[in-house]
C-alpha cells in the first residue's frame, strides 16, 4: 500500500460524500444484476446481462481507481480476459456463460449490496460528525423555537438542553466543536477504512492474483525478449552498414597503397589520408555504437548526469531538473536513460516543438520522470511503435508510462518505475 499525501481538512469529508453518492447506483445495477439473472432463461437477460456487467465493472474501477488516489490502497482488476465477441444470439449466450463463470462477476454483484450497507456508514460519518458538531455551535441560539416545534431536547444524547439551567449557552458549543475535532481526526482514517474495505470486496483473490502476476510476467518477458532481439540486430546492421564496411575499404586501401608505394607514391600518400580518415570515421562510429549499448557517463555519474548529456545533444533546447539524493540498480537506470533518449528523439522528430523540460526524482520509492514539450502535441502509443517500446522496456520493472497530449500540445509524458535508492550519488552537481 503506497501512501498518498495528507489530505486537506475539508477533502476527507467532501471525499466521503462523493463515495456515499455513488452507493444508489450500486443498488441500482444490483437490481438490474438479479433482474438479468431471473430472466436469463426468457433471453431477455442475455441481452441485459453483458451490459450491466459492463456498468458494474467500470464503477468497480472507479471505486479501484479512488481507493488507490485517496487512501493509497492499490486494487488489481481481477477480470479474466474474455475472447473476442461472436455475433448472434448463441455468441451472445456464450458471452453470458463467459461472464458468469468468472469469480470476479460475483464478487461485484456482492460489492453492489455490501457497499452501500457499510461503506455508506464509513464514508459518510466524517460529514456527519461535522454537521453535529456545528449543530452544537449554532443551534444555542434557536433551539427554543426547535425544541417547540416539536425537536428533541437533548443534544449528545446527554446534555438537556430545554429549560432555564443555561447550561447550554457554554456546554453545547463545548461539545460541538469535540465532535468537530473528532469529524477532522477520523475522516481520513474512515477513508482510508473505507479503501480497505473497497479492497476486501474488490480485490483479487490470492490465487487469482498469482496468475495474474504470472501472465503480467510472462508477456512482460516475452516484450523484453523482443525489445533486446531488435536491439542486436540494431546493433549488428550498424556495425554492418557502417564500422565494418570502413574497416573493409581500410583493408582495400591499405593492398593498394602497397602496390603503388612504390610505382606512384603520391598517389598512395592520398590513398593513407583517405584510409586515416576513413579509421577517424569508424573509431566515431564504434564509439557511438559503444554509447548506443551503455553509454560510459551512465554508469560512472548516474542517470543524472546521463541525461544531461542526452540534453546537451539534443538539437532542441532541453531544460533538465534533477533531484536523485542517491544511486538507482544499473538496469533501471539503463532502462529509465533509454527511454528517455527515446522520447528525445520523438519530440525532435515529430512534435515540432520549441523546448523541452524534464524533471527526474525519487519520491516515495519510485522514480519518477516527467517530460514535457511545447510541441504540436496528439502523441500516442497506439500511434507508432517508439511509445509501445518504452512501455515494453519500463513495464520489465512494473513501471508504467502515462502520455496527456491533447492535439495542438502540450505534450507530458511521465514514466515512474518502482525503485529504491542503493548508493550515494556521485555526481559532483
């Protein structure tokens, strides 16, 4: 469970409003649930079925997806993934039967009545708590025309508030700013309750979890295979195509200076400065390449000064933030520098942007790199392959890639990788 920042006084209260208004169409779709179900048999329900297990799922989600930002509770989705759709009534059927005979369909059919009969208690006794305690602090003034038209006279269940004692001019605000104290102090603790108790119902079983980390594992290693394949064949075309056909014409150049060394010699004296600036050429090359595979800056200062070198390369301008207290594992900070390149040399590419900003840090063990253009925006992963491939490469280390590019820019692409701190830093800025 990662925790997220303090709350603010008013969010946890306001938070457990939103949770409790969600709770009627919860009892909603278990209604619509239990009608599918009773009518599956006259076919009506295949068609409902799928629908409403739709709507439940994406509200599920929410509630997974809330459970995790205001209590730090991360929730898996613990869905079995279905096989495309088949048209007609009898794939429509087979659809149901898919449906129905995955656990996880149960568990929020069970989420959709338990919820509502706890989780309203949990998410709404932070504002009830504050609307007590204020009740405490303005109701003094007109509880005698309250109580004579027929309101309670005690307040707390302790304090009698009708009569001449005046005891309630001092003892009900008292009270009533505890409750309000009580309402600030427990509300994100009834939150954070809440997220649990989103995670009993909702959350994966520990089998299913397994096999979920397992397949999650598996087409990870399968796209890391991939990603390292294209690389040595990246590597072997550009020792091909550049070092090694150099070094051949070196080797031509060289049986041909001593051919004529002697019957031409000004001609071979042309022939080895051409060959020493042929060996120029290919000595760059191999040292771009050696750089391509792990660039020497990475591993001696670390993904700091590694990137600032990428920055300085760079044709745009590149403003780059840096905030590492220590060293990362080698294979994340290879990992998190080729990504980087890569996204580099996208927007250089394609966002026709004016700058860059990047900013890396490690903050609550991960880190994490944001990068942002003035560019045209309307990047996407679904777009191209160079975005896919980071995913590839980052998703190794169960790190994730978020892209927000609205067409017409900005561009901000943040990548956050799950990583401790192991070492000093070293890098001398």
């Amino acid at each position: 469970m990662t925790t997220p920042p303090p709350p603010k006084l008013w969010q946890p209260p306001l938070r457990g409003l939103a949770l409790a208004a969600q709770k009627v169409p919860q009892l909603a779709l278990f209604v619509l649930m239990v009608i599918s179900l009773v009518y599956l048999g006259l076919g009506v329900g295949v068609l409902l079925l799928p629908l409403v297990v739709v709507a439940v799922r994406k509200l599920a989600n929410r509630s997974r997806r809330l459970a995790h930002a205001w209590s730090g509770v991360r929730i898996a989705e613990p869905y079995r993934e279905l096989p495309p759709r088949e048209p007609g009534f009898f794939g429509r059927w087979r659809r149901c039967r898919q449906l129905l005979s995955d656990p996880a369909t149960w568990r929020d059919m069970l989420w959709t009545i338990a919820d509502p009969v706890v989780g309203t208690v949990l998410a709404l006794m932070p504002a009830a708590l504050l609307v007590y305690g204020l009740e405490g602090l303005v109701f003094p003034f007109v509880w005698d025309d309250l109580v004579s038209a027929g309101y309670d006279d005690h307040y707390a269940g302790l304090i009698h508030v009708h009569g001449e004692t005046g005891l309630r001019t001092w003892l009900m605000p008292l009270v009533g700013m505890v409750f309000i104290g009580l309402g600030l102090w427990a509300g994100p603790k009834l939150v954070t309750a809440h997220g649990r108790f989103t995670h009993t119902l909702l959350g994966p079983r520990p089998s299913a979890e397994l096999a979920a980390r397992v397949g999650y594992l598996t087409r990870t290693r399968g796209a890391v295979v991939d990603s390292q394949a294209a690389e040595l064949r990246r590597i072997e075309r550009d020792l091909h195509d550049g070092a090694q056909a150099r070094l051949v014409a070196m080797g031509m150049n060289l049986d041909a200076v001593e051919q004529l060394l002697d019957s031409n010699p000004e001609a071979a004296r042309a022939l080895l400065m051409e060959t020493r600036d042929s060996s120029s050429k290919a000595l760059s090359e191999l040292r771009d390449l050696v750089r391509g595979i792990h660039p020497p800056v990475l591993s001696d200062r670390g993904l700091g000064d590694a990137v600032r070198a990428l920055a300085l390369d760079s044709p745009l301008p590149v403003d780059v933030v840096v905030d590492l207290p220590g060293r990362l594992d080698a294979p994340v900070e290879s990992a998190a520098y080729f990504a980087v390149s890569e996204l580099l040399t996208n927007v250089a590419k394609h966002a026709k942007a004016g700058r860059v900003w990047i900013d890396i840090r490690h903050d609550r063990d991960a880190l994490r790199i944001s990068m942002t253009d003035d560019g045209v925006g309307g990047a996407a992963a679904s777009a191209g392959t160079g975005l896919r491939g980071i995913e590839s490469r980052i998703a190794a280390f169960d790190g994730i890639l978020a892209v927000n590019s609205p067409q017409g820019g900005p561009t901000m692409a943040t990548m956050e990788i799950p990583c401790a701190l192991f070492s000093p830093k070293t890098s001398s800025s």
